[in-house]
C-alpha cells in the first residue's frame, strides 16, 4: 500500500504516516478495516458501511474483478482525488 500510495502522492507531500496496528482496541480507535488500510483525512475509502474493524488481512477487488492485497495505483489515486480536504 505504501509503495502505490508514494507513487501518487506529490513530490512536495510530505512523507505518509504509517501506523502499526496491533490489537482490536487501536483498529476500532484508527477505523482499521484489515491490513493494510488507507486512511484519508480519516476515512477509509475503500470500506462498505458494513465493514468491520479488524486486525486481519485484507482483501481488495481490482478493476477486472481479481482479489488483490492492494488497491491498484490507479485506485489509490482515484481515492485521492474524491477524498474531502482536511480542515485546517
């Protein structure tokens, strides 16, 4: 997730934080919905309202309909570009 996600963000971004999630307790506290989870401003992007939090690995569908343990690049951009600006 992190490789894809640095080869969408800007040059001038500064690096992304990456959290270690190790129990139920900070996955429901961060909206951990499996590894590895994207967070934007937040919010998971890429979970359904019936999304549990979870310490587990997770599953992602590409395009084409194949499982994945990954969004695509072209997803995580697509997620960037939705994704509401943080307030300042």
């Amino acid at each position: 997730m992190l490789e894809r996600l640095e080869q969408v963000l800007p040059d001038d971004t500064g690096p992304a934080e990456v959290l270690v999630i190790t129990n139920e307790a900070e996955a429901a506290r961060y909206g951990m919905h499996g590894s590895p989870t994207l967070l934007i401003n937040g919010t998971d992007p890429f979970a359904t309202p019936d999304t549990a939090v979870s310490v587990s690995c997770r599953i992602y569908r590409a395009a084409d309909g194949r499982t994945t343990g990954a969004p695509s690049v072209e997803q995580v951009a697509d997620a960037l570009t939705r994704a509401p600006q943080a307030e300042h």
